[in-house]
C-alpha cells in the first residue's frame, strides 16, 4: 500500500519524484500518524478505529488478527460496521476516505 511504501516498509515503484522524498518524511509521518489516531473518531468504537487504522496501512484480516490477538471473523465484523458507519462499500473507499481526512487535517 502507499502507506507501507511512504514508511519504506515496501519498495517504491514509482518514477523520480520532483523534490526530495526525504525533506519532508519527519513532517508526513506525523502527520500520517495523527490523522491514523483521529480518523472515524465521530462514529467508530475504539476498537473499530484501530482496526480501520491498520485497514488503511494495507494490512488484511489475517495481519489485523494477529495484530489485535482477535479471531479473523471479529476483524470481519468490524470491517463490516466500519463500512456501514463511514458509508463506503470497499477498501479502496475507507483507503480514499481516509487520503482525504489526512489532507483536511493535515492543513
């Protein structure tokens, strides 16, 4: 995921960029983590937020269980209350929704 690509946990496949990727990593990484802890805050659970959290850094239901020590069905029942109380219908939705509260917040 772009996540895991931008904490150089996976490679960057992407052409050369304009600027520096490192001039602005200790700023984006604070940011990234912040909008992480806030994000779903109005109308998720605690637990529902740690499980959208790690969603949006590209783990899946068998990472998310190991992670949270929860069997993969609980990790599939939040990911469905998830979906419900944030309106979108697919990890690609939760991933944009999330893109946009991290530039909203990140003002």
């Amino acid at each position: 995921s772009l996540c895991q690509q931008h904490w150089k946990q996976a490679e960057f496949n992407l052409s050369e960029p304009v600027v520096r990727p490192d001039a602005y990593t200790g700023n984006m990484k604070v940011a990234i983590e912040q909008a992480l802890s806030s994000f779903g805050i109005e109308s998720l659970t605690r637990r529902e937020q740690e499980v959208a959290s790690l969603l949006a850094q590209g783990f899946d239901t068998k990472e998310i269980s190991a992670h949270l020590h929860l069997v993969q069905g609980t990790v599939k029942n939040h990911r469905k209350r998830i979906y419900s109380q944030l309106n979108v219908s697919s990890l690609s939705e939760l991933f944009q929704l999330f893109l946009n509260h991290l530039i909203m917040h990140s003002k």
